[in-house]
C-alpha cells in the first residue's frame, strides 16, 4: 500500500514538474482576477478592504473550479485511467497521491499567495494570517468535493462547466465560513468557531474523497 | 444488453482472434472481460490479465521507462529497470526509453504499450486493435510476441480488422463462430 502511494505521489510530482503550466495558469488567472476586481472598484482602499475576504475566497473557490477541471482528463483520455483500476487493488490510494499533489500545487500555492494578494486589496496585516489559516483549512474540502465532481464529469465533453454546477453550491458552506472567519478578526472578535468548522470539513472530506472518486471515476469508465 | 448466454472458452495455448463488422462490440466483450464493464457472470481475476485498449495508456509527459515503472508499481511489483529495458528492446524502441511519450509517433506509442506485456508477465492478454499505427515490422513484431506467449502457455483475445496471422481460433461476433 505504501509502495503504491510513494510510487504514485513520485509520478504525481513528475508531471507537475513537467507540465508545469498546470500550476502556473490558476495562479495567473488569480492574480488577474483579483487586480481586474481591484481596477473595478477604481481602486479606492475603503472599499477594496470590505469586499477583499469575499473576493479573495470567490476567487479562489472559481480558480480552483478552472484546476479541477482537467485533474482526471488527461489520464481518462490516455487510458491511464483504465490501467490503474485494471491493475492497482487499491486504486483510491493512488487517487489520494493525486489529491494530495493536486491541493499542493493549487490550493497550498494559493495561500502562499493570498497574503500579496490580500495586501493588495488593502487588508490589514493583523488579518492575513487568519486569512492564510482558514484557505489553508478551506482549500481541502474545495480539492476533495471538486475532485468527486470531476471524476463525474471526466467523461463528458462539455464538463467544465457541469462540474462547476455540480461542486459550487456544495461548497458554500466553505465559503460562509472562510469569509466569516476573515471578517470577524476584522470586527476583533476570535474566528475560532469558523475555523473549527472548515477543519471538520476539511477531515470529513479528505477521508471520503478517495473512495467517493474512485467509484465516480469507475462510473466514467464505464460509459 | 448487448450480449445475451455468450460463452467463449479461452484456453491455455491460444490465440483467438475476434472479428466482426463495426458495432458488433468486440471492444466492448474485450472491456467487459478487462473488467471495466459491468457483467453478470463469471469475470477473470483482473491480475492475471494484461488489457491494451484504443489507447495507449501511457501519460505524454513521461517517458517509457517513467510509464511503465509506473505500471509495474500500481500493479504491485518493484520496478525493474532491466526487464523494461529488454522489453522496449524486443519493441525495438531501446533508444527512446527517455524521450516523453508525447514526443514520440503513434507507431512507437504503441510499441511502448505493447511493452507492458512482456513487464507485466500475465497469463491473459486482451488486445483491441494492436496492430493500429504500427508499420509491417510492428506487425511482424506483435505477431512475434503473440506467438511466444500462446508457445508458452498463455493466451491472448485478440479483436483485429486486420487478420491475426498466428490466430489459432477465430471467433465472429455476428451470431454465429466460425473456426479457423
């Protein structure tokens, strides 16, 4: 079992080092959106520091929709796909490796870039740590809920915008609680409630997201 | 349903060839056997068979060496550098063992495909269309390696529009079975 997951993790690395696109495109197309907000709003700091947690973790919710979409395709287009259930006994360790890769070089490398983001849209600097801790407890349960909606929609051909269907109002809770938790600090008060929840989320989903996608993506296989 | 009381008896030592005019779901009994269809009957341990389907299942941006480490290790067995090494060998493709797939032309990703089967070492090969992008000597070739499989006690399903020269059973997925 661990030979699978080392193996896979080690493959997982391989193409994100080789495709390296895939990280890079989301984290543009995030820094662009964030800055076209910011130039819709004429740039005025009162109003870019109220709206900022509720832009950042939209944006963030809709980058992470754009990444989700092609995590299965290419190994469903290739065959890849058809070889790991033919051949792993446990395939959904193999799907974990690719979850946990996945969030690495998506959701993790969006908190590391929220805080210049979140500078930009003039949130105080007392704010962004809070902010960090809850999409660093938030970005999971986006990874996990969109990697089940992706493995639904991999067979498709338009299933881009189905996933975004699908996952997005499943995870409005994540994003109530993301922003409550920023805005909170902001009113002074402890957002440790918030941040419990997105953690109970977080848990529940990466314990069931592995068995969850790889019944979907055997479902895909099998149309 | 597309199949209804069929039975094909595969036996050690052969190599069946199936035929059959489009649609007539030669892809789909050879899936079904994989056992990536659903099926009511009795279904093949997957460990023991080595699928090759349309496409190649191989990832573009890896190389053949990375791709079929890969499938050694999701399989559960330890990587074998020397026994990929001889089977991109046999395929001919010994060179290319570090280009990324992607760069290489389809008769050579198939060739790589085709390389699973000596790695893997299974008893049962379900090959769809094996022979699609390769030139006389990958036909020849994967002639070759259907022949030192069935000679040493495998057997291989075959589903082909082009005729299988080591066929030892034809099987014609129209209604009837007609044998060679």
């Amino acid at each position: 079992m661990m030979n699978l997951l080392t193996g896979q993790l080690a493959r997982e690395f391989l193409l994100v080092s080789r495709v390296r696109t895939d990280v890079l495109n989301p984290l543009i197309f995030l820094l662009l959106a964030v800055t076209l907000f910011a130039l819709a709003l004429e740039g005025r700091p009162q109003t870019l520091q109220a709206h900022a947690p509720a832009v950042l973790w939209t944006l963030v919710l809709l980058t992470n929709m754009l990444a989700l979409d092609g995590l299965f395709r290419r190994d469903f287009d290739d065959g890849v796909l058809e070889q790991l259930f033919l051949q792993a006994d446990a395939p959904y360790v193999a799907i974990l490796s690719k979850l946990i890769v996945h969030w690495l070089v998506t959701g993790f490398a969006m908190v590391v870039c929220v805080p210049l983001l979140g500078l930009g849209l003039y949130l105080p600097g007392d704010v962004l740590p809070v902010l960090m801790l809850a999409l660093l407890l938030g970005t999971p349960t986006i990874t996990c809920l969109g990697a089940i909606g992706a493995a639904l929609t991999v067979g498709l051909r338009r299933g881009g915008a189905i996933l975004a269907l699908l996952v997005l109002p499943l995870l409005i809770p994540v994003l109530i609680f993301g922003v409550s938790a920023v805005n909170r600090v902001v009113e002074g008060d402890p957002p440790l409630a918030e941040l419990y929840w997105l953690a109970a989320l977080s848990l529940a989903s990466i314990t069931a997201a592995p068995f969850a996608v790889s019944a979907a993506l055997r479902i895909s296989l099998e149309q | 349903m597309l199949f209804t009381g069929l039975s094909l008896r595969l036996a050690a030592g052969e190599c069946v060839e199936l035929r059959g005019p489009n649609g007539s779901g030669k892809t789909t009994l050879i899936r079904t056997l994989a056992g990536l269809l659903p099926m009511q009957g009795q279904v093949l341990a997957s460990s023991v068979i080595a699928y090759l389907g349309h496409t190649n299942g191989l990832a573009g941006p890896l190389s053949p060496l990375e791709n079929l480490r890969w499938y050694l290790g999701i399989g559960g067995h330890a990587a074998d550098d020397k026994s990929i090494h001889a089977a991109l060998r046999r395929l001919e493709i010994g060179a290319l063992f570090r280009q990324p797939v992607e760069r290489l032309s389809a008769g050579q990703q198939r060739r790589v495909a085709l390389a699973r089967l000596l790695i893997g070492a299974a008893p049962v090969w379900l090959l769809d269309e094996p022979y699609t992008a390769l030139d006389a000597n990958g036909i020849a070739c994967v002639d070759g390696l259907l022949a030192e499989h069935v000679a040493a006690g495998g057997c291989a399903l075959v589903a082909s529009h082009s005729p299988v020269a080591v066929a030892t059973r034809m099987v014609e997925l129209n209604g009837e079975r007609v044998p060679a």
